[in-house]
C-alpha cells in the first residue's frame, strides 16, 4: 500500500495516536513521548484547519498555541471562555457543524468526546498506534465495519527510546 498522508483531501479526517489498548490521553496529556509521531501530526494536519475541544487547546504547551501554520478552531460550550486570555489565537465556535463549516481541509485532533462527535463527519482517520499498554482515561473511537484500512505503514522505532509505533490510514467506505 502506498503511503498518501500527506496528500491534500478535501473533507474531514481525525488524527490521533493511541496505545495498543486505545488509550490516548491521560490526565489532560499524552502518555508517552514519540518525535516521529508529532512530526507525522504536523505533516498531516499542514496548513488545514485543526478541531479541538478546549482541554485539548488547553493541553498544548502554550508557545505552540495556536499551532502555526494551520487556522485553529476549538470547540466549547462555555460562552464566556472565548474572550478570556486562555482563548488567544484560538477561533471559538460552540458546535461542530461551526466547526466543520468550510471548504478547506479539516483535522479533528481530540479529544474524546470530539472525536466521538465527529466520526458521523469524517471520511478518513489518520491513526498512530503506538505499541504500549497504558492507563488514561480517555480512549480513541472504534472504527466499525464503516472503515477500510487503506494504508499500514511498518514497525518502526522510535529514536528517542525505542518505543515501537507505525502509521495507519483508514478511509471510509464508499
């Protein structure tokens, strides 16, 4: 299978790494450390418009908020975050239909509770598992029998620590 991550696709597609066991956050964090994931996340997402509830916005270290390069949507429904400092560079809409709203390319990026939200939206799922069992407390959705996987990228090791990872695609059926 040919690796097309990188192409430019019109629609909505979810991004996420998850252990062996679906977890893919913990405490508001990622539970392990993986470089050669967050560069397949900035190659992935590139110059798209990114989701994200308010935790995860949260979640980012600040000097990389907002991500560069990429229009920042985050979702939340409290009315009044919008105009405080945690929400600087942050466009803020209360609902994904508001969200989704565009004829650019779209990256859900977490968290759970988005994700879960999305899945009725999207038409791909760029996917990293990462090849641990972990505790956390939030878990990547369960593609049904909806999702072909289109692409499988090998095992490999991580330079950092060795973690084993690969990289998957899934695309929606027809």
């Amino acid at each position: 299978m040919s690796s097309s991550w990188a192409e430019p696709v019109r629609g909505v597609g979810m991004v996420w790494a998850r252990a062996t066991n679906g977890v893919i956050g913990a405490d508001g964090g990622m539970p392990w450390h993986v470089p050669e994931d967050l560069a397949h996340f900035r190659q992935v997402t590139g110059d798209a418009t990114v989701v994200m509830g308010r935790r995860t916005w949260e979640s980012l270290p600040e000097r990389f908020r907002p991500l560069p390069g990429r229009r920042n949507v985050v979702l939340t429904r409290d009315a009044a975050w919008a105009s405080s400092e945690a929400a600087s560079g942050a466009e803020v809409v209360h609902d994904l239909a508001t969200a989704l709203d565009t004829d650019e390319p779209v990256w859900i990026m977490g968290g759970g509770q988005v994700y879960a939200a999305g899945v009725p939206f999207a038409d791909r799922v760029s996917e990293t598992v990462i090849d641990v069992e972990v505790p956390g407390d939030t878990v990547a959705p369960e593609l049904d029998d909806a999702w072909v996987l289109a692409d499988e990228g090998p095992w490999r090791e991580s330079r950092a620590d060795g973690t084993r990872y690969r990289f998957l695609e899934w695309r929606r059926r027809a």
